[in-house]
C-alpha cells in the first residue's frame, strides 16, 4: 500500500488535502492524473448505467437539502457510531470495531459506548437568529426521492425505471484510514430503481449480476471480488436485504458498493413528513402505489482506489524493475505517449504534429527528454495504455511505432491509422 501511496503522490494521483498546512485528516485532493481516472471512471458508468438505457435517468441534485429531510429519512435519529473513549489515553474507537473490552492501543479502560451522529453539520443564512441549521448529505440517494415525482413526471418514466446520480457524500467518520479509502468528503455514485413490490427479487439478482459486470469490465480481477450479504441484525434502518460487493485491498477485503432493497420506506417516510402524495400513478392499470426501491450504491473514491490497486505491478526487465500502471485503457488518465526517436532531423516536429492532432480527441503527452526506454517507462508507471515513436522510417513511409504497455510489443501503422487504432481500444462502447 505504501508503494502505491507513494506513486499517487509522485505522479499527481492524489494528494492529502491542505498538505502544507499539514493536511486534514479524511480529506483528499485528487491531482491532474487522479482527476482523469476519476472522470474516465464516473463517465464509463454514466455511460453504461444511463445514457445507454431507456429506464434510467439522470439527476445532479444540490448537496444541501432541507432539514426535515434528514429527520424523515431517519439519519437525524439513526445514522450514528456507538463511540468509545479510552479512560487513560483519551483515544477514541467504534466500538463495533474494538477486539476486547480495553483499549487496543494502551490497555486501558474504556467509557460506556455513547452515540455519535456522523452527519456534518452547516448553517445557511447570514444572521445567527435566522440561520437555518441543517446538514451536508450523507448519501446522494435522499434527493432522488425527494425529487421522485418531478423527476418521472417531467421524464414520462413508467415503473420499472431508475433515477441515477453521481456526486459528493459527507460523514464525520471516526477513524478515517486506509489512504482514500475511508474519508470525510467523498463521491458516490447511486441508482434508486423503482419497481413493484412483487419484483424485488428478480430486481435485486439483476443488479447484482450488473454491477458485478461494470467491475470487471473496468478491469478488476474476478478473483479479487466477492460478495457479502449483511445478517439481519446489522441492516440499516431503511433496509430489508444488503449485500455488498467487496475488493481484496492490500489492507484485506473492503465494501465497493451495496446493493441494499430499501422496499417503500423511504418514499413512505417523505410522503408523511411533507404531506405530499408520492405515489406513482399507473395509467394502464390505473393503480396508485408506492414503489419499492432497489439500490445499488458506490463509492467513487473506493474503485479509483480499486483500480489502483489493481493495476499496480512491479516486474523484472532487463535487470529492471518495470513499475506498470495497467489500467483498463477506458479508465487511463493519459492515452498516449508521443516521442521522437530523437529531437533532431525533422522528427520532434512531426512527433508535435502527431501529438497535437491526436490531443483533439483523447488526453496525450508528448514527451522528447531522455532516452526513449525512460520515457517509455515514465509511461508505464502512469498507465499509459500506448506509447508512439517517431523514427527515421517515419519520414520515408509515414509509419510510427505503437507500444503496448502491458506486453511492450509493437507494431507499426500508418500515422493517419493512429486515432482509429487507439480510440476504439480506448472506447466505453462495449462488444
Ligand atoms: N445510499 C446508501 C448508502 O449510502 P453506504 O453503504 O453507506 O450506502 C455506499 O454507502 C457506498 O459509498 C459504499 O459502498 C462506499 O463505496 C461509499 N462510501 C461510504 N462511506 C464512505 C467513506 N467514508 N469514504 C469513502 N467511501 C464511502
């Protein structure tokens, strides 16, 4: 883990957030090159689980709401830690999360369990007696209910259909760990799919099997995912099954996403607290009913850290040790590398040339210092799926070199067949 920290810093993954003033704990800034796995990876799933379906819409909600809306959603009463406080060293623990009765880090003795609300709280208004108290969401799915009648009355969706959003997520978590992994501010991205309440099951087992396939077409191994269904004691409050689909992290295996059957409550619990009917009218069968909800809900931060993980190789070549990147070329923040063999006779202007043409259509770096097995390797270790060498010949036929970052070997294409070959590599469209 701390080699892939390491290299997240170095090369403009992620770094800890306010770093000089020594940073903040739980938060993280994601760099130039964490920004575009980032984006690479939420626009894959845009792609896949709304723009390429007629039964899921999308949603970009604000992240403040109305106060009542966390009362209703049941966070103000439920969302809590049971803490605890070492008597001696004043550190604080989960208590689901302690081994024993004592302190884990000095053997002290701990304070009877007390709640803690891990909704962040804000003000919003300017004078303090008229500054309305209320909370940065903790999850992105409240708004989707909220705004569930204008969303399918303005969209003409019928049950079954989905709302979708991507965005960020607050908790003041206790112990925030395992690098980006477990953090403050974070990003999910959820899907609150609407059907009957006869349908749950089939709804359920179908996206299970669809998330499922999104990780491994991202390029997580299959081995390295499983499933974990929660006991009935340990459900949240809104739920009547969750099952979460988990990574073998370097630090053990951790949640991806749950896929939780929230069934009515949570449009039952805003129809009471706003007094406004959320029913959906089905006009064939001329029904009123309260949908069921299944859920399916990931975090962004905790796949980047996935597909990291994943992806990070180190092996031996030519006495070397080649650290490689290999991220799925879809998800990779450069997509190609172009370099001159050398900077002289002509070849570094039509490797600019090359580079700037190709920029038009994916992210590259163009790159002459050094010897070529450096910049190659610059490369690697940043996931760069292509690496395109202008050489001699190319002045003679107009042909260049592609190298493949996970077997190094190359072929050689036609300068204007460049595009082409990378862009459908690099494409969300699948087979
Ligand atoms: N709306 C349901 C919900 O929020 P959750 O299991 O609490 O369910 C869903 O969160 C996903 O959000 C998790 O699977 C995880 O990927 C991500 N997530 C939750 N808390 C997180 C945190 N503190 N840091 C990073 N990601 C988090």
């Amino acid at each position: 883990m701390e080699k892939i920290i390491s290299l997240c810093k170095r090369r403009g993954f992620i770094f800890q957030s306010s770093g000089i003033y020594g940073g903040i704990s739980g938060c993280w800034d994601f760099g130039p090159l964490g920004v575009e796995l980032k984006r690479n990876m939420k626009n894959d799933w845009w792609y896949v689980f709304v723009q390429q379906r007629d039964d899921v819409v999308g949603l970009d909600a604000s992240i403040i709401m109305h106060p009542d809306v966390w009362v209703a959603s049941g966070h103000v009463a439920e969302f809590h830690d049971m803490l605890v406080d070492c008597k001696e060293c004043k550190h604080r623990f989960r208590e689901d999360e302690l081994g024993g009765d004592r302190c884990p880090d000095c053997g002290g003795e701990l304070t009877a369990p007390k709640a803690f609300n891990s909704m962040l709280k804000t003000r919003l208004g300017v004078s303090d007696d008229s500054a309305v108290e209320t909370y940065l969401r903790p999850e992105t799915c409240q708004s989707i209910f909220v705004d569930f009648k204008d969303v399918y009355s303005s969209s003409r969706m019928k049950v079954p259909f989905g709302i979708a959003q991507i965005g960020k997520s607050f908790r003041n978590e206790v112990n925030p760990r395992n690098f980006i992994f477990r953090s403050r501010e974070f990003e999910q991205m959820e899907i609150e799919f609407f059907c009957r309440e006869e349908e749950e099951d089939h709804w359920f087992a179908y996206w299970q099997e669809a998330i499922r396939q999104w990780y491994l077409d991202i390029g997580l191994r299959d081995e390295k995912l499983r499933w974990y269904e929660h006991p009935k004691e340990i459900l949240s409050h809104y739920s009547k099954r969750t099952t979460d689909i988990e990574y073998e992290f370097p630090f053990g295996w951790g949640e991806l996403q749950g896929l939780a059957n929230r069934g009515a409550y949570d449009l039952t619990q805003h129809a009471r607290h706003s007094g406004k009917d959320l029913k959906f009218f089905d006009q064939q069968s001329q029904e009123n009913f309260v949908p069921s909800v299944i859920e399916p809900s990931g975090g962004v931060d905790r796949t980047c850290l996935a597909v990291l993980c994943n992806g990070y190789h180190e092996e031996e070549v030519e006495g070397d040790t080649r650290v490689v990147m290999r991220l799925h070329p879809r998800l990779a923040p450069i997509k190609a590398g172009v370099f001159p063999l050398v900077k002289k006779e002509g070849l570094a202007e039509i490797a600019q040339d090359l580079e700037s043409g190709l920029r038009k259509k994916f992210n590259t770096f163009y790159d002459q210092a050094g010897a070529i097995g450096r910049r190659y390797r610059r490369m690697d270790e940043v996931g760069t799926p292509f690496c395109i060498c202008v050489d001699f010949q190319t002045k003679d036929d107009e042909t260049v070199t592609i190298r493949d970052r996970d077997s190094m070997g190359q072929v050689r294409l036609k300068m204007d067949e460049v595009a082409d070959y990378i862009g459908k590599r690099c494409s969300s469209e699948r087979n």
